[in-house]
C-alpha cells in the first residue's frame, strides 16, 4: 500500500505526524508519500522544516511563500505529483482548500479512495446551511477520515461520513521533544530565565494575535486576577505576533499592566520548550479554537492547563480540577478564577502538570499513524463511493474559487 498525504505545508507539527506515519507503514512493507504545496506560508512563521526520514517527501514549489502561488498552478502541480506518485490512498488536508480539493478531483477519476483529514467541530462557526450541504458533497466522496477528537467526529458524522469509517487522532505534536525540551530548561533553570528574561512564576500564552484568540479579554482578565491575587500574582508572558500586536501592546500600559505582561515576538520551534518549561501554567482562551495543538505541546512540557471550554480539544486534554479548568472564553470573571486557582498552590499546580503528562500521552505521533493506517486499509477494504452529478459539480465548483 503506497499512501500519499497532502499538506500546505510541512510545519513542525506535520513533520512529528509524516515521520511517525511513515514508520509505521514501512514496518508492513508499506510506503508513505508527503507532499507539501510549499515549504514557507505567509500565516504561519515557522521555519521551512527538513525530514523524510521515514517518509519520501515532496515539495511542488520550492523557495516560494505558498499564498503566493496562483491557484491554478497549485491544482495543476497537485495533479502531476498524483499522477507521479501513483498512491493507492490519497489523505486530504480539510474540505476546502484548492489543494484538498484538487487532490480529491483526480482520485474521483482515477478510482483511488481517499481520506479526509479535519479538525473541525460544528462550534468552530455559525454555520451556513447551504454551505454546509456542499460540504457534505465533499465529504461523501471519501472513504474514511481522520479527526481530532470525539468532538470532530460528531461533526464529520453529521456531514454523512459513517462512523465506524472515522478515525480520531489527528492533533498530535511530538510529545517526547517538548517534554525532553521542558526538562532541560529547568535543569538550566537560572542561566535560562537570564538569558531569554523571563519572569521568576508566570502564565504563557503561545499564539497569533488574531481576534479569535480573544487576547484582549484576558488581559482584562488578567488585571482582575492581579488585584485578587495581590503581590503573590503571576506574571503573563504572550508568546507570539500578530495584527493585534500594537494593540495588546495599548492596552496593556492602560491597564497598568506593563510590569508584569510581557511581549517576546514570535518564537520559533526550537526555541520553545524553554518557555514552555520556565512557565508555570498555560493559557488559551479562544473564543472558537478547533483543536489547539498549543495545548498538546504545553501539557507535554508537564504545565498545568487553563484553556476555554470553545477550544476542540477540550473534552481529550483538559480534566476538570485534574490537569487544569476550562472556563467560557466570555467569562471575564471565571477566566481571573481560575488563574487564582492555579497560583494560589504552588504544589497542586505541579501536581496537575505531572497529570498533563498522562493525559497527553494518549495523543503522540504514533496516535496519528494508527489512525491513518486503520483509515487508509478502512478506504481500500470499501469501494470508493461514487458520487452523484450534483457532488461532483461542487466539488468542481468549490475547487475553481
């Protein structure tokens, strides 16, 4: 069996899933082929990441930013690395993207089954009836899919998939770098904190400061919570860049919060295990988040958790007065709690770290490897759907945007 699994982009999180997967396939006498449309996208500012060591990766444009790309070249090239590669399985990347939808395209004509790889929930946005139903004309032309959590697979059930043909396991990171990571910083706890000057206790916050994140709300949150908590506060370090940068920034010398609030930019994969591991709990109060991959990597790193009950991810990472709370991302109030919560014990705050780890553990690289492989044999056991006139004509529709 000869696997391709298309992406945008290989970012640090899809290279932990390509290399775990393709480790496993190999094991069977199977092979894993990774193609990314390009290796650097203007939304997210990783890195261009190397690997393959498991897997043949495949790059359509190389040295190119992948919104700059005309579309119909991307659909194009999409088309010829299929032809090229000749999978007997095609994984898709979402329900929407040209690329997704290109890939989908040649495997309908070609007759070979295909994944659907998703990580939304129907919370993620008002939903739009019509647009759903195209959607579920996308989704009735794969075989099997691979979703985050029991959340995604709900969604991805409505949309008409079986779901003994649903496969959770989708969101992973690779726990073992971020653990590892996290351990070293705090063994070189003091020269660490120095050089990269952060605070002695704090809440981290890794993200783009987008609306959706609802930074703002936490900051008034936060101001809230240092009035509680009085000089005993943790400090609040916002890991990340973004629109809202100039902003938070305001906003933060008009709370008065300048002392404690700090902005360090954009850090990159390497670097953050250590913000990770010098932090003494996480943050994400996303007021639509559909998994939040930032919660996989802070639970590794043994952090206890305070993420908004919107976040997908929730019901898999984050038990209840365990490893963390999960407030409503509106409640200002509820948000400052919890907070206090988590600093008013310094030892109940390790302790749920330490459950963190256990949690998580259930959600590593060879979660989405299994998941993939029990897809991909799900796929090529059942005979590929063959879709109506009326589905075939959106998925045209919708590709050509």
């Amino acid at each position: 069996m000869r696997v391709a699994i298309l992406f945008i982009r290989f970012g640090p999180y899809h290279l932990a899933r390509l290399e775990a997967a393709g480790q496993r396939l190999a094991a069977d006498g199977n092979e894993l082929v990774g193609i990314e449309v390009a290796p650097t996208s203007h939304v997210y500012a990783w890195d261009a990441v190397a690997g393959g060591d498991h897997f043949r990766k495949v790059t359509l444009f190389e040295n190119t930013v992948h919104e700059d790309i005309p579309r119909a070249e991307v659909r194009r090239a999409v088309r010829t690395a299929l032809s090229q590669v000749s999978p007997d399985v095609v994984a898709l990347p979402g329900w929407s993207c040209p690329e997704a939808l290109a890939a989908l395209r040649w495997a309908l004509r070609r007759g070979v089954p295909t994944v659907m790889m998703s990580a939304s929930t129907r919370a993620d946005f008002v939903r739009n009836r019509w647009r759903e139903y195209v959607k579920s004309s996308v989704v009735r032309c794969c075989s099997a899919g691979v979703v985050g959590g029991q959340r995604h697979v709900d969604y991805m059930a409505e949309l008409g998939m079986e779901r003994d043909r649903i496969f959770p396991g989708y969101d992973v990171v690779d726990n073992d770098y971020f653990r590892a990571g996290a351990d070293h910083a705090r063994e070189q706890d003091a020269e660490r904190r120095d050089r990269y000057n952060l605070p002695q206790r704090y809440f981290l916050v890794s993200s783009r400061f987008v609306p959706k994140k609802n930074l703002a709300r936490l900051l008034t949150a936060y101001a809230r919570y240092r009035e509680a908590a009085g000089s005993s506060a943790w400090d609040l370090v916002l890991c990340g860049d973004g629109p809202l940068r100039g902003e938070l920034e305001s906003m933060t010398d008009r709370l008065g919060l300048r002392p404690w609030v700090h902005f360090p930019g954009f850090v990159q994969y390497d670097e953050l295990p250590v913000y990770y591991g010098l932090a003494s709990a996480f943050v994400l109060v996303s007021t639509t988040e559909q998994w939040g991959l930032v919660v996989n990597e802070a639970a590794s790193a043994g952090l206890p958790l305070l993420v908004s009950k919107q976040c997908g991810c929730v019901p898999e990472l984050v038990v209840e007065g365990r490893n963390g709370r999960a407030p409503d991302s509106l409640d200002e109030a509820g948000i400052a709690d919890a907070m206090k919560f988590l600093s008013d014990d310094s030892d109940r705050a390790a302790r749920m770290g330490q459950a963190s780890q256990d949690v998580v553990s259930a959600f590593s690289p060879r979660r989405f490897a299994d998941s993939l492989v029990l897809a991909a044999t799900c796929a090529l056991e059942r005979p590929v759907p063959k879709p109506s006139a009326i589905d075939r004509l959106f998925v045209r529709l919708v590709g050509m945007r």
